[in-house]
C-alpha cells in the first residue's frame, strides 16, 4: 500500500490548490473501471477549449464508483446527512489548452436529490437515481437505478491488497487534479487535491451497465483496467475560466 509520496513521479502529485477551499469531502471504497474509446466518440462531449486527453495512446472512458463521505462547505464543515452518499460517474480525460490534465464527467448519479438539484445549477450533471454501495466476502462494487430515464447499472470487484497499482497508465487515471465544465456559456477548471491514492489491481467478478450506452458512448467487452481504492480526503478550490481559442489533440 503506497504510504510515501515521494515514491510517486512528481506528474502525478497534486500541485497546490488555489485558495480559498470551497468543498472538503473523503472518496471511500472507489471502484474504477475504464475502456479505450475512440477519441472521436469523445470529442463531442468536450466543453469549448478542452480536448480528449489520450492515455498510453487512445482515449478513456471510465465507470468509477465510491462512497461519498462528510461532504461540506469550506474545510472540516461536513453536512449531516446530505454530505453523504453514493456516487456513480461516468467520465472522460480532458486536457485544457495550457496543458492542464483534468477530467469531464459525462453523468454523475448519485441518491441525494438535493445533492443532485444543487450539483445540477452549478452545471454538473447529476442525475438523480437510487445509488447503493455492494460489499460482501471481500468484494467492493455498486449498483445503480435511475429514477428517471431507468438505465441501470451493477459491477462488483475483487480486489487484491496484497499487491499495489502503480503503472503508468492506473497512475494517469487517479491523478487528476481538476474538472472541466461549462457553466452559463464559459468553460472552468475546477482544481482539487489529495495525497496518492492506495491503489490495488482488481478482478471484475460481475458487470452489467446500461450507464455507458445512456451517455452515448459504446464500448466492446470487459474493461481494459480494473481498479480499486479504499480512498482518499480531498479538498476543491476556486474554480477558473479556461480560455476558448484553439486547442489542438497534441
């Protein structure tokens, strides 16, 4: 399990985060499951200025899970009760047009309505559905039904603690510091930190989800990685307006 920062390549250290902190929440229990993609199929969901991210050569979409938890305002403020829940994302890697590696998520479901309505006026899209974690005899996953619109999804992992992710590739996946988003016609970044994620190879032992084929974005056969993560705290800071002009794939 990876304690040390200094054992990881400074590209995928956080860099400092812009003050003031404006959210403090932990991501427990993550599952993240990711397919190559046609960079193509990814460019239309970009935000203006932003371009598909490629990753050991091709573009990603991923399917991650996690347990929300002591979600709030500011630092150490955590919410009762609405500051946590379960969170399913499906997302992409952007990369903005100074270089900046981020990610942009395409839906985000999660089991606070409030939560949802509140993400959704801040140009986030959430998507309101019954979201419940799954553990049982060592295994980690999530199952997921929409309220409205009734895609479903369930994946169930094993992971293997004895042994520690830290290849390139599980490495650009996890660090990622920032989220591009479009809010009232501009395009922003909004930074966060955390230490390194401890992260472990895991074995897919059940997979059936209808979230990728709702976003629009077909996939073939079984996740290309499979990991997971008992998880990080992380703090987000003051978003910033990214700059629209032309931003090439390379």
């Amino acid at each position: 399990m990876r304690t040390d920062q200094t054992e990881v390549p400074d590209r995928f250290l956080a860099p400092d985060l812009p003050r003031p902190v404006i959210m403090d929440q932990r991501w427990a229990d993550a599952v993240f499951l990711h397919w190559r993609i046609d960079t193509a199929a990814v460019a239309p969901h970009m935000p203006p200025g932003v371009v598909p991210d490629e990753v050991d050569g091709s573009s990603w979409v991923g399917l991650i899970g996690f347990r929300m938890v002591g979600a709030g305002v500011g630092k150490g403020l955590p919410v009762p009760y609405f500051g946590s829940f379960t969170e399913i994302n499906v997302r992409l890697y952007s990369r903005g047009p100074d270089g900046t590696r981020g990610v942009v998520f395409v839906t985000l479901d999660a089991s606070r309505l409030a939560v949802v309505l509140a993400a959704r006026a801040g140009g986030i899209p959430y998507v309101w559905s019954r979201c419940s974690p799954i553990r049982a005899d060592g295994e980690y996953g999530y199952d997921v039904v929409r309220f409205r619109g009734q895609a479903t999804s369930r994946f169930v992992v094993e992971p293997d603690t004895t042994r520690t992710a830290e290849d390139a590739v599980s490495l650009e996946f996890t660090a990622r510091f920032g989220l591009h988003s479009t809010l009232a016609g501009r395009t922003l970044y909004i930074p966060n930190t955390h230490t390194p994620w401890p992260l472990h190879p895991a074995t897919l032992t059940g997979l059936d989800d209808g979230l990728l084929a709702a976003a629009g974005l077909a996939v073939d056969g079984p996740p290309n990685s499979v990991l997971f993560s008992p998880g990080v705290q992380t703090q987000f800071g003051r978003p910033r307006v990214v700059p629209t002009g032309r931003c090439s794939y390379r």
